[in-house]
C-alpha cells in the first residue's frame, strides 16, 4: 500500500505520506545489507524516514531474503 504493486512509490499510501513520500524501489541503488537493515529496522532505526516501519517481527530469515530478492529483481 506504500512502495505499490510495481514498487514505484505510487501506492494508496502516497496519498498520505508526503514527506518524504514512499519510495521508488525501481531506482533504488542501495547495497543489499543497507536494505535488510531498513526492511528490519524500519526508517527511524537507520536515521531515514519514520514513516517506514520495521518489520523485524513480521519477517523471518526466508521471507526477508525473498523481499531482498524481489527488491534486486524490479531496479530499472
């Protein structure tokens, strides 16, 4: 509902969080280990955007490194 169906930060979301406004996963340049920590840890537990939030709880090792594989899959 954040990031959107393609990952392009155009979902229902947007509409809410403006700043800043979820990002475009698609031209995301950063290193896999950055992302593992911010989908872990969530925006404030990297010094970004509070208005991402973690997920430590919800994902275990598996689903995360599937998340981490889609990310790397949809960069333009």
């Amino acid at each position: 509902i954040c990031h959107g169906s393609n990952g392009e930060g155009d979902g229902r979301m947007r509409k809410i969080i403006k700043n800043p406004p979820p990002a475009d996963l698609t031209a995301s340049r950063f290193p896999v280990e950055y992302l593992r920590e911010i989908i872990k840890e969530g925006g404030a537990g990297v010094g970004r955007s509070e208005q991402m939030p973690p997920w430590k709880s919800q994902l275990n090792e598996e689903e995360l490194q599937s998340v981490l594989l889609y990310l790397q899959s949809i960069r333009k």
